[in-house]
C-alpha cells in the first residue's frame, strides 16, 4: 500500500496519540505531512523554525542506509536563532508509507516516565493501524462474499461447501494471525527487566522451534557463551530470536545450516544469526522491516515479524540490522546492551 487520502487520515490518527512533535516521511525521504501543520498543539511552544524547515538538520543526523528508512533513535543538538543550543531525540521508524520521526527534547527525556514508554509504544501500533486496516479488509471482503455465496445455493454440493469453509478457514486465521501478534505487542508495562545470559533467550526461542519440529532438518551451530550478559526481557528477546531462527527456517525451506553467534561488542553483546538459504534481494532489504511487507504466500506471513522485533530490540536500546557479507544466505545482527541503558 503506497500513500494516499487514507494515509493522511491514518496521520492525523498518529499525531493524535504521539505526545512529541512528528514528521511522516515518503519512501524517498521528502516531508509528507508534519504534526504542527495539522494543528496538533505541541507539548512545548516551539519558536521559528518550522518542523518542516528543520527536517533536513534532523535526517542529516540519521544513520543507516538509506537513512530516512532506518529504524533508530539518535541525540542531536540544535543551534537557536536566540543561539541557544537544543538536544533533542529523533526516533524513526518505518511505516508502510515510509517513516515516522518523532522529535523529543532532552528535557522531557531526562523525566521519561512508564506512560511515556506506553506512549511511545502505542505510536508504535498507531503505524500500523494504517496497515492492520489494509490487511484485514481482503480477507473479511472474502469471508463476506464466501458467507453470500453459500447462502444463496439453497442445498450446497459438498464440493461448494468444502471449497466455501476452506475459504473461510484461511480468511478467519489470517486475520487471527494478525491480531494475535498485534495484542502481544500491545501489552506494556509489566514486562520486568533484568540481567541475564542471552543464552537464556535464544535457548528459549530454540525450544520452540524443537517442539514445532523445525529444527529436524536443519544442521545447528550454536557456540554457547555464558559470559555474554545482557539488560532486558527474556521473554520479549526470545521472541525476537524465535522470529529470527523462523525467518531463516522458512527461507531454506525447512533445511539448511542455522548458526547463531555471539560477539563481545564491549558494552554491548552481538548475536549473529545466519542461514544458508538464497539470501535477500535488494528489493527486498529495502522494505523489510515495513509493517506488513511479506514476500511469502497469503497464510504463512503476516509480514509483522521484523518490525515488531526491530521495535522490541530498540525499545531494549540496541538494533537489530541485516548484515551486508558476500557469504550466501542471510545473516542478522541483534546488538544489546550489557547494562541498563
Ligand atoms: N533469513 C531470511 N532469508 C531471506 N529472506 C528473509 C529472511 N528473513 C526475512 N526475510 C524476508 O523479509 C520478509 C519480512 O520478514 P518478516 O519476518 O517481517 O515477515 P514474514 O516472515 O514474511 O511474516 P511473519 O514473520 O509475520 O510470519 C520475509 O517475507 C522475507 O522475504
Ligand atoms: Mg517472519
């Protein structure tokens, strides 16, 4: 889905819930639509110059390639007309329009409260509203239409009949898919955080992946490390790498060599998940951490398992980046922090 009316509406329903000004940004990175042009009152009177003039100094701080379409959060100082310096956090991240830009002063950072980090992560969710409404509208139109059909034949042949309920079957879990991973990624506030070996977390996610039985075919290489200590959420990491290690399943079609690696990054810990399946595409690289962007059939993908890890994974302060090697297949890095943040 591209940018259309229905996007500027999805924005005005975005700014409604973001409480720090915001930017929505094109695929090619030109301002769309900024929250002060819309009128939403802004938390701290901002004086001259516009957010939309200030856009440039902002992407110019950004990181990545390219940049505007990197999930991140980055400090910048800013230089007043009263020559009076800002720091400010700028917070990107993608949405299927191509991205959201949050722009937070220092000093409501210094006082980030658990309400702000709701906030932040139902921002989060507010970007993928757009796209939740896109995704379930084709199967309910085709649940709709299957449920007409079946009324109209007075007595259905059995072929009709079964053809209608598979129908229905796939709509009903795509759309089941699609609010369970979305009411997972809601809930906030009560996931406690500690320090633990990220061990734990990809032992975890690796369970699962046995009991689905998706590790039969697959040759493991996994160098364990107990000294590799991170800050967070076992759970909410785990899920992370379960989304990781399942990516890569599906990419070498149930067989291959996975191999999960840890490096000592200093403050932080470096897991390096690869596989040996066909790699990724550039068209590919290019969007998929977008909400909703899947290459894989109608059923088997909701296309929301990168984009809510790279969420998880900035809200844990590390990143999470597919790295560029000539090697074959693909490779992700999960970077985390050893401390609280
Ligand atoms: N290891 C990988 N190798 C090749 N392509 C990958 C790999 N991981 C992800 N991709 C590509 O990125 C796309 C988006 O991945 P993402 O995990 O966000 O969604 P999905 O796997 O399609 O659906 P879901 O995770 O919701 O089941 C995939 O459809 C696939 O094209
Ligand atoms: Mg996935």
């Amino acid at each position: 889905m591209r940018a259309n009316h229905a996007s500027f509406d999805v924005f005005d329903a975005v700014f409604a819930v973001i409480p720090w000004p915001a930017l929505m940004l094109g695929h090619d990175g030109a301002v769309m639509l900024t929250s002060e042009e819309v009128g939403v009152p802004a938390a701290r009177p901002e004086p001259p110059p516009s957010l939309r003039e200030r856009a440039g100094h902002y992407i110019a701080a950004l990181r990545g390639e390219p940049p505007w379409l990197t999930p991140q959060e980055v400090d910048t100082t800013r230089a007043l007309p009263s020559g009076e310096e800002v720091q400010e956090r700028i917070i990107l991240r993608r949405t299927d329009w191509g991205a959201c830009l949050i722009v937070m002063a220092q000093t409501e950072l210094r006082q980030l409260t658990g309400a702000d980090i709701q906030a932040a992560r139902l921002a989060a969710l507010g970007f993928m509203v757009a796209g939740v409404c896109h995704e379930i509208s084709n199967p309910l139109t085709s649940l709709h239409s299957v449920v007409q059909l079946l009324r109209s034949e007075k007595r259905p042949d059995d072929r009709v009949l079964e053809k209608g309920l598979s129908s229905i079957e796939s709509s009903v879990k795509k759309i089941l898919d699609i609010s369970r991973r979305l009411v997972m990624f809601s809930r906030v506030g009560e996931e406690p955080r500690s320090q633990f070996a990220v061990d734990v977390a990809i032992d975890e996610a690796l369970q699962v992946m046995r009991q689905e039985k998706l590790l039969d075919r697959i040759e493991l290489q996994w160098s364990t490390d107990a000294s590799a200590l991170v800050f967070g959420n076992t759970g909410q990491l785990s899920e992370v790498f379960l989304n990781l290690f399942l990516n890569a399943a599906q990419a070498m079609d149930g067989s291959g060599s996975l191999s999960i690696r840890t490096v000592d990054a200093g403050n932080s810990v470096q897991v390096i998940v690869s596989d040996s399946g066909p790699g990724i595409s550039e068209a590919v690289l290019a969007r998929m951490f977008e909400p909703f962007f899947t290459t894989k059939p109608t059923g088997q993908g909701t296309g929301l398992g990168l984009a809510i890890s790279s969420e998880i994974v900035l809200e844990h302060g590390g990143t999470l980046k597919v790295e560029r090697s000539p090697a074959p297949g693909a490779s992700f890095c999960v970077e985390l922090p050893r401390e609280r943040p």
